[in-house]
C-alpha cells in the first residue's frame, strides 16, 4: 500500500526486453535499506524490486503491465515518480492508493491560475463514474484532489510544490498519465451496484 505521496524522482538509466520489460531505475533513497521483492509504486506502478545496486534498483514489468499502464512510453533518461511501500505507523499524509493502476488518463488542457497550473485530463469511459468533484485519485503515483467533472474529463490543480518534487512540472498536453481511482469509490460503486 502507499499514499501518493511522491518521496524521490527517479531516472530510467537502462530498459532491456526479456520477455518481460526490465528495467534500472536511478534513485536518492538509500538502497541498503531497500530488499529484494520490496515493493515500490514507479509512476504510481506496484513494482518489485529484483536488483539493486549503490544508487539503482531494478524492476521487471509484465507485458500486461506495461499494456495497461503509460510504462510502454518509458526511455532511457525518463523522469519517475517514485513512492516506497507503507510500514505501520508511517503517516497517511495523501489517501489510500495500491499501485494497481486502473487505466490512462490524457492531458488534454493546461492553464495557468496564479500560482499554480490547471491541468484538465480525459479519463476512460468506463472509469468516469468514480471520478467525483473534492474526491481523490492517484496519478503518476500522485495522490490529487479532482476539483470538477464534466462527463470523461477531470479537472486537478498543481501547486509549485508539487510541480518542484514530482514530475508535473514537466507535463504537457498529450501526455498519458497512469491513473488510479480511490478505492473507496470503487467499493461504494460495486455496493451500489448489488443493492
């Protein structure tokens, strides 16, 4: 489990098809504090760890995974998002989020507003409904706050400081983006449906 709470940025330093997708992610966390099979959302992608070196870990990535997800987009010189797994007691500064994502979103519009940029994503169609105005999602690994709905189109806003630690300051329009829709909007969607 994680909260969307981004705590590195890490680069894409190699990519090598195996039959699954390999791949070396560069980071600032400590690695001697990291094991083999520790889990750690890359994008907002659960992904296991298989390798390490002093600075790197390596990851495998299923051809589902990377089917599902905007990971078929990564190159070598990427910028991630990176969030380590939960231990108890740690603190749930964003919401709820697994790394399994549910689809992918595109930025289809930007604006600026004072500070801080509007940015306007279109979501799936079949994932919409669990989109609400003042709930949350997970994108890149990035837990948000969606502002307002307009059928398959979402509306979020970046502050400066999210846009400094993450890589939101580097998005564009046309962007895929891996989105993840709070769990408890699935679950009350699922009871609502068996009602």
């Amino acid at each position: 489990m994680f909260t969307g709470i981004v705590t590195d940025i890490g680069t894409i330093i190699e990519l090598e098809q195996q039959g699954d997708l390999r791949a070396r992610i560069r980071t600032g966390y400590d690695t001697s504090g990291i094991d083999i099979g520790a889990s750690i959302a890359s994008d907002g992608v659960c992904l296991t760890v298989i390798a390490l070196g002093d600075d790197w870990y390596d990851v495998q990535i299923s051809a589902e995974t990377v089917s599902k997800t905007n990971l078929d987009g990564w190159k070598v010189g990427s910028r991630v998002n990176l969030e380590r797994a939960l231990k108890v007691g740690d603190e749930l500064g964003g919401h709820i989020v697994s790394g399994h994502v549910d689809g992918v979103a595109e930025i289809v519009a930007m604006a600026e507003e004072g500070d801080s940029t509007r940015v306007t994503l279109r979501g799936p169609n079949d994932l919409a409904r669990f989109i609400a105005p003042k709930g949350s999602v997970a994108l890149n690994g990035t837990s948000l706050t969606v502002n307002d709905v307009d059928g398959c189109d979402f509306g979020i806003n970046f502050i400066p400081h999210t846009k400094e630690v993450t890589t939101w300051g580097a998005a564009k329009v046309g962007d895929r983006v891996n989105l993840e829709i709070d769990t408890l909007a699935r679950y009350v969607a699922r009871l609502a449906e068996v009602s």
